[in-house]
C-alpha cells in the first residue's frame, strides 16, 4: 500500500486535526500504533511539524469523514508521492564520508594521472579548486592527506572508476592493443600450466585407483588361502 512522503508529519497532523482512531492512521501512514500514540502524547524524540495530506492531494475531506464515521474504515492514499529523482549536479557524499575525499583525490592524481580534473570532480563528488590544490600541494591539510583507494572508501564504484579510466585511456591513446603480445604470451603460459596440472591430476587419479585394485586382491588372498582362481591357469 503506498504511504505518504512524511508519515510521522502526516500521522501528526491527522492526531492533531482529525479524529480517526490511532489504528487507521498508522495503517494509512505504514506507522506501529505505538508511534502514533507516542506522537498524540508528544513523547515522541522530537517535536514533529504536521504535514497537511488534504493539501499535498494525499487525503480528500470525504476520504477523512469516511474513516470518522466508520472506525473500521482504511483511508485511501489519493495520490502517491512523486518519485524523487536525482538531479544533475555534484555527486551527493555522506557527511561522514567527506572528510575522506581528499584521500581518495590523493589516490586517483598518483595511479590514474590520465584522468582530468573533470573526471575527478564527478567520481568524488568535488570542486577543480580542491582537486589543483592536492595535485600542486597547497592544500591546507595535505600534510595530513593518505592516499586511499576511492572504491575502498565508499565515494565511488569500481565501474566507475574503470569507466573513467577506459574513456581517459582512450581520449589519450594510451589504450593497450587487443592483440598485445605480453597479454598473449601470458594467457598461453597459464593454459599450459593448467593442462599440465589437469594431466598431473589425472595420473594420480590413475595411480590411486591401481592401488587400491591391487590392495584389495592381495586382501583377498589373506583371507581365503589355498583358493585359486578357476578363470586362472
């Protein structure tokens, strides 16, 4: 069932204003009943703002009678909250996290110097004027600055971090060959160490079973002695 985009503001609103029953606004506001009666106590943590529903289009004056007249009623959301959509802008970084850019910026200057200053500001999240200061080190606290890989920290995804790369690579030239002759010589080395091992694998395999084949005749002639075998001259 869809819910306001406020529930405790709307839940506070509807105790404050209307008079349904505890229950039918924490069903319409998706709340525990112990919330609610929490917010018409006002022990709430905090002192909540209401929302009005019937002026967000959530609620109608009909739909609210309904349930005032009828305890047994459940209010209809009348319109469901727009979807919040992120913006063009500056990569949102949680407070938390930001004090670590200037480690991740240090990272990506030293292991990916192909990348512009562009391109760091939008897989950071970050300003061109922090990014020249910790490339020329006159940054105000670059004494204090590690580098730190971006992905490890959080501030970016390793895809992309290599989506930038790649297209910084590309724009440069600095893209390896498909067919590099290291990479080849390298793959070839690998397949043949597996096949040696997988044909290693499958002498001991032959090995094993032979003992064991050979073990369990000589532990037949423990047992029964003096028979010989009628299929052997």
């Amino acid at each position: 069932m869809a819910q306001p985009l406020m529930p405790h503001a709307t839940a506070s609103w509807l105790v404050e204003y209307s008079s349904l029953t505890f229950e039918q606004i924490a069903e319409f506001c998706g709340l525990h009943l112990l919330e609610v009666q929490a917010i018409a106590d006002d022990t709430a943590a905090t002192k909540l703002t209401g929302r009005d529903p019937l002026r967000s289009g959530e609620l109608t004056h009909e739909e609210i009678e309904k349930g005032q007249n009828d305890p047994d009623y459940k209010l209809q959301i009348q319109k469901e909250p727009d979807e919040v959509r992120r913006t063009k802008g500056p990569r949102y970084t949680p407070l938390s996290k930001r004090q670590e850019k200037p480690d991740g910026i240090a990272w990506l200057v030293r292991n990916h110097p192909e990348l512009s200053d562009g391109q760091i500001g939008k897989l950071i999240g970050t300003t061109r004027t922090t990014i020249s200061a910790i490339r020329d080190r006159t940054h105000w606290n670059i004494a204090n600055i590690t580098t730190k890989d971006p992905v490890t920290l959080g501030l970016c995804s390793q895809r992309e971090l290599d989506a930038a790369v790649a297209k910084a690579q590309k724009a440069a030239g600095t893209v390896a060959p498909v067919g590099d002759e290291h990479l080849e010589d390298d793959r070839q080395a690998l397949i043949g160490e597996l096949r040696a091992e997988r044909e290693q694998h499958a002498r001991d395999a032959e090995a094993a079973l032979s003992a064991a084949e050979a073990g369990e005749t000589t532990a037949a002639d423990e047992i029964f002695p003096g028979i010989r075998d009628p299929f052997k001259r």
